[in-house]
C-alpha cells in the first residue's frame, strides 16, 4: 500500500520540505521538468520566476493524522477539577518553556531538531486540557516579561487547543492544531534582537526583516522533517483575508480554516502578553482590537467562535466587581458575564483578602465593573497565583 497521497496545489501553496511529483502547469518558455524534495524557499521563488502556476505534491499519509493521545477526549478522557489538575498543568507549563529553549537554541543555531518532542509535548497539552481546559489556560496568564518568546507559542498553543475544541474537531485535529501553535514562530530566534524587543514602531526596512520569521520558522521546520501540511498551517499565521498580509498575500479562501484558527489566537495572546517594554492589554481591549480586524482580515466567523470559547472574561484573567474588589476568573457559565471568580484583593483597603470563590450566575450582589490589569495597581499576580489559587 502507498504510504503517500498525491495532491495538486498552487505555487503560492508550497512550502520547503514538501516533495514535488511533476508540474502541472506552467507559463513561459523556460519549462521545469525535475521533480523531488524542495529544500528551501528560494527553490520556490525559482520556481515562481519561471511561471510554475500548479504541481503535484506528494503528502505522507500520516501528517494529517497525529497518534491520538492515550487521554483522548475521543477515548473519554477522565474529568478532573481545576484543583486537581492546575499542579499537572503547571509542570507541564513549565516543562513547554524548557522545550521552547531547547527548539529555539537549535533553530538559532540553524540545526534541526527531534520532531517527536514537540508533538509528543502537544498530544500532553491536549491531554491536560481534555481532563480539565481551566488549568492550562488560567496559566497563560501568568506571565513574565523577559520570557515572552519563549511563552508566547506555549499560550497560543493552549488557547488554539481550546478553540479547537469548542468548535467541535475530532482528536486529531485539535493535537494538529495545538503543535502548530507550539511551532508557529520558532523564526523569530533569527531576527536581531534590537528588531524583536524594539519598544517603538518598526521602520520599514526592520518591518521587512520581522516578516522573514515566517519563512525562517517554515525552512526550520522543514529541515527537521515536520509535517507538510502542518508547516502549511504554521506559514498561514500573518496571513490575512484582505490579501495583505504575509509572507505570501494569500487572499480569502486560500488561508486554510487552521491557519485562520492560528492567526487569531496569536493575535489575542500577542496583544495581552507583557513584554519587555510594555504591558499586556485586558482580555476586553484585545476582543475589541480582533473585532475591528474582521470581517475584512480575519474570519468573523471563527473570532465569533473564538469570542465564545474564550468568554468575554477569559480564565485567568482579572476584573474589578461592583463592590470595589478584584478578582481572577476561575470557569465560565453560560452566561458569558457571569463567570465564576476568586476574590483577592480590596481596593478600598489596598491589600489583599483571603480568597473566596464566587458564583456571579448565582450571586447577585456582585457584578463585574470590567476587565483590568494587575499592572494598573501595581499588583504582583504572580506571587498570588502561586500562593493562593493552587491552595
């Protein structure tokens, strides 16, 4: 039995790593006959000078299909609670970071890596948020400054698994979607620092060189034999609908539903993280920022999805109540307002309180004012959250 299918793509769709059969079509007198595995990008923009419009592309049968994780959702995964499960996910947080250095230190080094590490980290991902989602992403809040390349893909791979999730895929895609998350910016290790943390607007010319971490991630990916259509997804995540985004403009319906996925949860974490010269924003002003952005860039449908699984007040992060207290979103309800939180800390007295977990759908007394910061009131959140959420 073969062990590949054969598709037919468009130039725009190949990506280095991918094996060519033939070309299909092509325009002008210079015709291209070879075929074989395409090592690099500039192998593709060859390609385009000499008018390759469509080839045939050969796709192992198993890069759709990640092995299911013992602790599949599809293999009724035991529920756990959020107490039960957040010391698992936070060793497992913490086990991403150390992943993220090792991958990020060989790409920077322009080395490949062992491609079963991260897809064995993503099938544990997924396993953690099957037993419990709540864990995994109250820590994609705990964020610290200096740390932000390295916790930046970890996050967009937990929220992307959620989303995957909510809006129904099978097993095998949510651990698809969860790797490409995890992978999806190894690049920016080749872009000079001072461009990468510049606290400013970027100059064209430096606006330039960021955008060559899409195509520096894809070659890396490439060289240490990820899967082709997952690369696809990972080379999708600037990409925009209007046609204006990168690397290759693609327009509308030649951004896959997974690269559409990834670009708006990379979106979301990239404006509410902190970064080393700036604060993150509140979950509230990212929602507005990823609302303008649609329909005309990003898919309204899916940041609509997206809205709803992650809850107006995402877990894990702070709002201030209607009587002067703050407090961390801990689970949604179904009414996306009326979360459950825990209680920390008095603003009227500047200290903090023992926590207490508060039903807002039950208990009517409090309502949420609306969604802040802990850097708005000088508040260490992440000396609390180890101190009191784990307890």
């Amino acid at each position: 039995m073969s062990q590949s299918v054969v598709k037919t793509i468009s130039i725009d769709e190949l990506r280095p790593g991918m094996v060519v059969r033939q070309i299909t079509e092509q325009n002008g007198s210079v015709k291209v006959t070879s075929s074989g595995r395409v090592s690099s990008q500039d192998i593709i923009t060859a390609l385009k000078k000499k008018g390759v419009k469509k080839l045939q592309v050969e796709f192992p049968r198993e890069s759709t299909v990640l092995p299911k994780s013992k602790s599949s959702k599809d293999q009724n995964t035991a529920k756990t609670t959020f107490a039960a499960e957040i010391v698992t996910a936070e060793k497992l947080h913490r086990k991403g970071k150390d992943i993220q250095k090792v991958l990020l230190d060989a790409v920077g080094k322009g080395l490949s890596f062992d491609a079963q590490i991260p897809r064995e980290f993503s099938q544990q991902l997924v396993a953690s948020i099957d037993r419990n989602p709540d864990a995994l992403l109250c820590l994609t809040k705990i964020k610290e400054k200096d740390d932000y390349l390295l916790e930046h893909s970890l996050n967009v791979a937990i929220i992307l698994a959620n989303f995957a999730r909510f809006v129904g895929l099978e097993n095998d895609a949510v651990q698809e979607l969860a790797h490409a998350g995890f992978l999806h910016d190894l690049g920016k290790i080749q872009i000079a620092d001072d461009i990468l943390h510049k606290p400013g607007r970027l100059t064209d010319a430096e606006m330039e060189e960021m955008k060559k971490h899409v195509t520096y991630g894809v070659e890396a990916l490439a060289s240490s034999s990820i899967a082709p259509d997952l690369i696809n997804i990972v080379s999708e995540h600037h990409e925009r609908l209007d046609g204006l985004g990168y690397p290759v403009g693609k327009k509308a319906d030649e951004i896959s539903r997974y690269g559409r996925m990834l670009a708006i949860a990379d979106m979301y974490d990239a404006l509410t993280a902190d970064r080393c010269y700036k604060a993150g924003m509140s979950s509230q002003k990212a929602i507005k920022i990823l609302l303008g952005e649609a329909p005309e860039r990003l898919d309204k449908a899916l940041l609509d999805q997206f809205i709803k699984c992650m809850g107006v007040f995402p877990v894990g992060s702070l709002v201030k109540l209607s009587n002067q207290k703050l407090a961390m979103v801990l689970k949604q309800n179904d009414s996306l307002a009326k979360p459950v939180v825990k209680v920390f800390y008095s603003l009227g007295g500047n200290h903090f309180l023992e926590p207490r977990d508060i039903d807002l759908s039950t208990d009517t007394r409090f309502q949420i004012e609306n969604a802040v910061v802990a850097s708005d009131y000088d508040i260490d959140f992440n000396t609390f959250f180890h101190r009191m959420v784990k307890v």
